[in-house]
C-alpha cells in the first residue's frame, strides 16, 4: 500500500468531565494539523473515517465537530479495536486512489454516557454469569499460569513496566511508578488480576492524517509509511478452544498477514504498541506477535526484553494499563505513539533508533474475539 | 476502481419473527454465494464487511453467523446508509489491491431487540420535542409544498408507484397495489406525510460478492462494474438551512462525486433504487440526484417519468415503501436489486435494457444526515 501518515495528534487520555465530546474530537483534530511539519489546510482533506465505539453514532457528529460538513464520513465499530479499523479503512481508500488526504478520527468518552450505560448494561444484563471483561481475561490468565507456569509475578512485572513508561508520557491517565509488591497487592478484581492489572476506564481522541506516499513529502520530510495490515476476527460463542483460552488465534493471523504484506518478520520490529487491557493480554500478545514462542511470555517479560531499553520495546506509551483506554481512540493512539516514536519525538520515552513500529489491538467478547495489527516504517 | 459484483442474494423482506438475525444473514449469504453463475467457493472469501445500524456489533458475530471464523471482518454503521458504507469500503480494499474476493453483508431486525430499543428510546428521549422520523420528513414536505406548488397528491403518486414494484416483488414486504385515493385517505402520521407515504419497520439480509475486475470472469459470463461511489455527511444541529429543508444536500454531493469518478451524468443512468424512506424523500431526491430541476419532483412523477416504464424508473424493487426497510440491510438490497436489473433478472418488474444503474442511500437525523450513491454498470 503506497499510503503515508503525515500528522497525528491527541488530547491528554483521563477523565474529561470538563469536556464533551465534541471537545475533545476538536483538540485532537487541530492536534493533529498543528503536526504536520510543513504546515496543512484542512481544505487538503477529502474523507474522513471516525471510530467510537459507543459515543455516538454515524458520520454526521463528525462533519459538525470538524467543520468539515459535506465531506464523506464513514463511522466504523469494531469492539476495541475500533479506531485501528477506521484507520485501516482509510488507508484502503487511499491506496485505492479514490483520495489523496484523508483524515482519521478515533474518541470516546468512557465515563458519560451514552458509552457509559452501554458498559453498565453489557456488565448487568448481557453478561449475566460472571463473564465481566476482567473476569473474560482472568479465565485466559489462570489457563496460561497451569499450563505453563506463568506467575502473578510476571503479570506485575508487565503492570510494572507499563506504568513506568506511563510516568514519563505527559499524555498518560496514570503518571505514577508503581512495583511488583504493590501490584500483588492491590485489590483484586478477578482471580488472578488485581487492580493495577486493569487497565482505566479513560476518556480521550486521537486523530491522524494520512495520504498517498508520493505526495506525503509536500506535508513532511519525515512521512511514516503504512507498509502491512492485518484483522481476523473469530468466535468463541459457545465452543471455545484450548488454543482460544491461552492466546488470540485472531492476533496470531493478524499479525501474519500484516507481516506478509510488510514483507517483515517479528525480529525486524523495532517498537510496539500492543492491546494490554489486562496484564495477561500483553503476555499472551509477546507470543502471539511472535516475539517469542508460545508459554514463553512471562519470562519476556522478566528478562527485560519488552522495556524501553529492551531489544522490543512494547508499550512505551504506557499502554492501556497506564495511558488508558477510551475505547474508539485506542487504536488511533497506537498509530500516534509509533508516528512519533519513528520520528524520535517522544520525549523521556523514546526508543533508540527505532525505524519499524507495530500496532495491535484486540477486541473481546464473550461471543467473539477481533484483532487487527498495523505496520509502519519510517519514511 | 476495477471492482466487479459477481454475486447478491437476500432473504424476503418483511416481519421475520421466526427468524434469528444468524438465520437472515445465514440466508442472505448463501442465497449470494448460489447466484455466482460458475459456482463459488467460500474458502475465496477473504474479508468480510458487514452493516448493522443496532441489531450487533463488531465483527465477531458475521464469524460466528458464517462460518468464516478468522477471516477479517469489520463493521460498518453509517445510519440508515449503513450497508452501503459496508459496500463501500469493502471496494476501496478490493480496489486497493489488498484483497481478491470479499463478501459484504447488511442486516437488520428492526422489530426485536436491540434496535427496536433504539429506535423506541431515539423516538422517546432523544428526540422529546416532537421530533420523530416522520416529523423530520414532514418539516422538508410542507416546506417543498410551500416553495414549489408540491402537492400531497403528487407525494401520494410515488406510494402508487412504488406499492405497485412492490406488487411485482416476491421479496417485497408489502404486496398490494393502493390508489391515490387511498393513500390520502390513510391515517395521518404527521402532516402532509399519511400512513401510505411512510415505510414499514421491516426485516431481513442482503449479501454481495466483490472482487477485483480482471478476474470476475472466472466466476460468471455477467459481471456488474462498481464504476461510482461517493459519499457526503452534513450538519443540521440547530443550524439547518433553506437548502436543508428542501432538498439533501449530501445527496447533491454524494452523486455529484460519483457521476465524477464514473465520468456520467445523470442522464445517463438506467435503473435508480433511491431512499424512499418518505415519499417527500423519493420526490426531492429526482432533484438532488439531477434527473429534474429543483422544484420539478412532483410534475416528475405524475408525469410518470419514474415508473417502471418511465425514462428514468426509480424504486423498481419497490424502494424502501414497499420493499421494506431494514437499515443496515437496505442499501446492499439495493445493489442486489440493480445486479438483478443490468443481468435482467428481475422478472416482472424488469426494467428494459438496463446498462446503468445508480443506488442512493440517506440517513437523516436531526443533528445531520449522510448520502451515499453508488453507481453500478452491466459488464
């Protein structure tokens, strides 16, 4: 796909009592022009794509929020994984030479409603024996510590690493270190997840522009290159498999057909932004991306080799665990993260020399799982 | 865009009590896959877009409904122009190159949980100054008859017309020819708009079958081109102008973006299936799509210009008045029906020697509203 990324923005991720919506798909907008090097007219957009999950609905919040109504709008819904599918989609677009610019918006408000009742009623009613999220992934974490002698221990670790790199993203939800004790001793929520194994219920937008590859050098001289994208989607509706409770088989087939139109391989990854919802699902994501084979995940983990000195950073962001997770942004805040982390402009938490950035993002339900991973180079 | 339907199934339109959701797209989709002409093997299937305004959500539940766990999916929702967003999309990756084969699948159950909630609580609470669906059509009516001379006896002719396609569709949701007379004579909704000029609350799938151009030949001697799409979302929050109330402005932009890419003009389309949410929708959009003058709908129709043997036949499936209105199903129904009408398939309501044909798609709120055309051509 000849598609580049040219600007990104967001707003802080926390709770946004103080702003609506349309504030804060506003503030990650003009972010997101403010961005682009060369300076941008928003007249240069042709399309947009918007994620939320459940903040509202259609396309025409958008052309109201922007200012840019008359323009096509298309709303995608994709569990949490939202945000990545309305960037992929506009990248097909764009790829397929319909538009030169197109502009992507993900946000949610997690904690007003309407998305609130949403998960107030899918907690309540739908999911009516037990099967809260926490309790969808602890099922998943307490199979993965029988069977391959994964510890608690190595969950914190993950909690410990995240919100560490969490305290030096200004952005963040939750700026504050935090350690394995404190981990395993937080309250817990569902045998074996404790409460700084959950990621936070988070509001936030993010918004990124992007456009074809041979025009991207009009915007930038440091473009980021969308070069793979992978989604699956399965379903666990009544008949979940072993390979379903240890791992994502949709990540697994996500990332290899994201690889494959990369031409890419694990090893050639330089900085991940991975799905931690919970502790457990960045693990089980070290093995299901590839990073290391599958059972192996707690001892990435305590070797060191997901930490932002390690040989994979994942989740310098802070990740969902300490960013935080409005769910429609989410997928669009990967592609933030990475955009500036291949252009060395993250701070306290850059990785060093970083050329090849991946994104993953999980959707799960009791019914289902989606995952969808992105690829981007360094242009 | 070198994107080809190959294959569209549906399942009847109507009240479908004894049906699950699972059981329509079940049915729409292999009614799909038995319409490829040289056959058709799902394992070609290589991503899925599927439309539902409210009845699911995300990608999972298409895995689950058919079988293609682990293939991607992603979910679309854009109103009641939701299963032409899914259409769209699903070009622009076919288009793009990414994928050779992909399935698009629309439906609705408008009359079970949970999108009879969402229309119940949208018709209750959001909208608690009166402002129902009819009386948001109703407001463009009388003002189309105030600036135009527009008559309930020229709105009434469309019902006639479109009761009569209906008549002729064994799919149809309603089946029965009715009068002017009687039209006008049916209960008041919200004035000038009777029971006759509204749609019913409708159920059911549609399915279609996209691939690339260059090779739908392997699959049947007829293919139908997707040579247009376009795609406009506006602003009515608070600030709805003239032009917003007597016309859509995204259906003047939606079309006029798609007779582009498809280098046609409104004369040259053949066959038309259009939003008839309304009769008042039917009318003005003859204008907004350009087949007349603004101000000209009504002597359009009562000339007979849009019937079935009319220079330009508008709603020969019935539209949305007689067909029947599922949200997320209705605009891939549309494609099904012009695939049907450019193969001459489309037995008693057959419109003669179809080359061209355009689908329009509305959705109408009162903070926006969103057009989709997409414009269709006979391989």
């Amino acid at each position: 796909m000849q598609v580049a990324v040219i600007g990104c923005g967001m707003t802080n991720f926390g709770e946004h009592y103080g702003n609506s919506l349309r504030g804060l798909v506003e503030d990650a907008y003009l972010n997101a022009i403010k961005s682009v090097d060369k300076g941008f007219d928003p007249r240069d957009i042709q399309a947009v794509w918007y994620g939320t999950l459940g903040s509202s609905w259609a396309g025409f919040p958008i052309s109201d929020y922007t200012g840019l109504s008359g323009l096509p709008v298309s709303r995608l819904e994709n569990a949490c994984a939202t945000g990545s599918d309305a960037f992929r989609n506009a990248c097909f677009a764009v790829a397929a030479g319909v538009y030169d610019v197109a502009l992507v918006i993900g946000a949610e408000k997690m904690n007003d409603e309407p998305c609130q009742s949403l998960w107030d009623y899918q907690a309540m009613e739908i999911w009516n024996i037990g099967r809260s999220m926490p309790a969808v992934f602890a099922l998943r974490a307490t199979r993965h510590m029988h069977e391959f002698s994964t510890t608690r221990e190595h969950l914190a670790r993950i909690s410990v690493k995240n919100h560490h790199h969490g305290a030096l993203n200004p952005r963040a939800h939750f700026r504050f270190d935090t350690t394995v004790e404190k981990v395993l001793k937080s309250r817990m929520i569902s045998y074996p997840l404790s409460l700084l194994d959950c990621c936070p219920m988070t509001d936030g937008a993010a918004a990124a522009i992007v456009c074809r590859s041979d025009i991207a050098k009009r915007y930038t001289d440091s473009p980021v290159h969308m070069i793979g994208t992978g989604l699956s989607a399965d379903t666990t509706y009544g008949t979940i498999t072993d390979e379903q409770l240890v791992g994502f088989p949709t990540t697994v087939k996500a990332s290899r057909e994201a690889y494959r139109m990369a031409k890419l391989e694990p090893k050639d990854i330089d900085v991940v932004e991975l799905h931690d919802c919970f502790t457990i699902t960045e693990l089980v994501s070290y093995e299901d991306l590839g990073f290391c084979r599958k059972g192996e995940g707690g001892k990435f983990v305590a070797e060191g080799r997901a930490s932002l000195d390690g040989e994979k950073p994942v989740n310098p962001s802070g990740g969902l665990l300490a960013k935080g997770h409005p769910t429609g942004a989410t997928g669009v805040a990967q592609i933030v993260e990475i955009f500036e982390q291949l252009r060395g402009q993250s701070g306290k938490r850059q990785v060093s020399d970083a050329s090849v950035g991946l994104t993953h993002n999980l959707g799960v339900a009791p019914e289902g799982t989606v995952a969808l991973v992105s690829i981007l180079r360094r242009g």
